[in-house]
C-alpha cells in the first residue's frame, strides 16, 4: 500500500492524466491496425497509411507513458494536444468533403478531448520527485 501511495505521489493528478492519455492513444493505435481501409478510414488511409496513423498514436502513447514519471511533461501534452486537433480536423476534412458521413460528430468529439488535455496541462501540482 505505501507503493501505491508514493507512485501516485510521484505521479501527480498530471501525471495520472498522462497515464491515462497513454492507454487511450495505445488503444487507439491498436484499433487503428486492425480498421478495414472502408468507410470513414478510406479517406484517413488516403491520407496516410492506416499502419502510419497508429504508429504515430502508439508513439505519442508512449511518449505520454514516459512523462508522466518526470517533472517535465509538457512535450507529452503538447503532442497529445496536438494529435487530437490533427485528428479532429482531418474528421472535419472528411466531412466537409463528403467522405465521412458523420465526421463533424468525431471532430467535435476529438477538439473537445484536445481543450481537455490543455485544461489538464495548465493545472498546477506541488512539484515532484522526477526521474
């Protein structure tokens, strides 16, 4: 029990997002290896390769992993930030032109839980034990 308190400690609500942020995008990437190349992931595909997209999820993933053990984690949600504006507004491409029927739903999904993680990264926490 007295790991468990000094990981979350060290961690910190921020870094507890960042943990959380790095099992969405994981999860994500996953998702996004295993999408057929039809519907909505036809135009996303005719962007960039499908396998292209998860490996950039999978890293910011990761990247989002890493920092939540250190003090400096702002690279971490920049890149998260950043990752689901890019996704957002390729969702608004898609259906601006007419290829992902729904896609205005994902993109307003997607830039809401791009402000989140920006309120997430102004919070202030007592600083830390870093790595």
């Amino acid at each position: 029990m007295r790991h468990l308190q000094a990981l979350r400690q060290r961690v910190g609500r921020r870094g507890a997002a960042l943990l959380f942020f790095a099992l969405l995008d994981i999860i994500y990437a996953a998702s996004l290896t295993t999408a057929p190349p039809n519907g909505p992931y036809l135009f996303l595909d005719s962007l960039m390769p499908l396998s292209t997209w998860a490996s950039i999820w999978a890293c910011v993933g990761g990247l989002c992993a890493i920092q939540a053990f250190v003090v400096t984690d702002r690279v971490a949600f920049a890149a998260a930030s950043a990752l689901k504006v890019v996704w957002g507004l390729t969702q608004l491409l898609g259906w601006m032109f007419g290829e992902i029927p729904r896609g205005y739903v994902a993109a307003a999904v997607w830039l809401a839980f791009a402000a989140f993680v920006q309120v997430i990264a102004g919070w202030q926490e007592p600083p830390r034990r870093g790595v």
